[in-house]
C-alpha cells in the first residue's frame, strides 16, 4: 500500500486572484519515493482534522517568508514578502499532525515555519544573525551544490551522508532560537542551522531543497525515501 502524503502548496496573486502551485520537483521526489502526493491548500483552521484524516504524513515547502508577528517580533527593513492566513493555517497545521504523531518534513521555509510552530524564532535575514555569514540564496541553478553542511551523528541525515554532505541553498532567513524539543543536527559551516529532529517526535526539515537536486543526486532522493519509510 503507497503512503499518502500532503504536501503544502505556495500562493500567488494573478489577476486578483490567489493562486495555489507547488512545484513539480517536490511531486517527483515524492513519487520517486513511492508515496501518493496529496496537495493540501489552506483551509479554515476548523477543518484542519478532517483535512489531514486520510493521510500518512506530510511534507510542508518552500515558498515567502515567515510573518515575523507569528513569533512575536516586529518586522525588520529586510524582511521580505510574507503570507500571514498561510502561516497561521500551516503551523495549525503541523501543530495537529505533531499530536496524531505523523511524520513531519519540512524543506527550506518549511523547516522554518515547523520551528516557529514550536515556538521556535528566526532571523529575518541573515545579515541580522549575530556572526558573519556568507551567501545562502545561491546563484547556480538548483542542481548544483553550492555549500557544504557538517552533519551530526546520529541523526536522520547521518545514514545519508556522514558527516559531510554538498547543498544547495535558496534562503535569506534562518533559524535563530530553536522551538521546544527541536534539535539542530546540521550546519553550515558559518552555523546556520542546516537541519532539525525533534527529539520524540517523527519531526524533521532541512533548509537546502533536496527536491531540486533528487533528480541527479541519489543521497537527495534518499532524504525523501527514508522519510516515506518513516510514514
């Protein structure tokens, strides 16, 4: 029997109207991975459960930025577009999955909306983290790697990579205080956190898109594999 995945989708305004997309990368290495993407648009926070009663995990993408009002901050000069009814469904959203305990994983802003859901806070931009950090919204096309991550033992990414592994990278916020119980398991090497675990909990997203490498990079579509296993 395939697992039945949601998977969040973005939104965009044309001719007045918003759309809801996700990108084919992310239905590829799902599939690849043998699960059954299921596309999950937001819906009154009311109907969250009856939404999510037919699926055995979700997966939670990229896309704007994180509304900074959702973690109790101010917006910065540097904040960039934000989608605060989108916000506020998906950390319902992960909030409901956390307590039936299905497998959660997150890519790039899903990573950091899943911190913000539990309770977790960001940089609003890089340029705001207290070290010197070097370019993380690359220039090279998504195939390509253009930094390296340190990974920790013992974590979902180890069996993948060791303790080494080459990422792309497309963000300009990151997380700055972890959410409760979650864990960083990865970094770059200017320490932006690179990936999470929650520590009971089947909880896990990495910042870089795995799903714009799988297709040429065999650890990538591994990362979905192993979290299609977990479901």
């Amino acid at each position: 029997m395939k697992k039945r995945i949601g998977i969040t989708c973005s939104e965009e305004l044309q001719n007045d109207k918003y759309v809801h997309f996700i990108n084919h990368d992310y239905l590829h290495g799902m599939i690849e991975a043998g699960a059954v993407p299921v596309l999950l648009p937001p819906i009154p926070v009311e109907d969250i459960e009856m939404q999510i009663e037919s699926i055995d995990g979700l997966m939670v993408i990229g896309g704007c930025d994180v509304n900074p009002l959702v973690y109790n901050q101010e917006p910065q000069p540097l904040l960039g577009e934000t989608d605060y009814p989108r916000d506020l469904y998906e950390i319902a959203l992960i909030q409901a999955c956390a307590q039936k305990k299905l497998p959660i994983f997150g890519v790039c802003r899903g990573l950091q909306v899943i911190n913000v859901a539990f309770g977790g806070t960001l940089y609003q931009d890089l340029s705001y983290a207290p070290q010197k950090t070097f370019l993380h919204s690359q220039k090279e096309r998504k195939e390509c790697a253009s930094h390296i991550m340190k990974v920790e033992k013992n974590s979902f990414l180890y069996p993948i990579f060791q303790d080494k592994g080459y990422v792309n990278s497309f963000h300009h916020q990151a997380i700055d205080q972890l959410g409760e119980n979650l864990k960083a398991v990865a970094w770059s090497d200017d320490q932006i956190i690179e990936a999470i675990e929650h520590t009971s909990l089947p909880v896990t997203a990495v910042q870089f898109h795995p799903e714009g490498m799988c297709a040429t990079d065999k650890k990538m579509q591994e990362i979905f594999n192993q979290f299609i296993r977990q479901c």
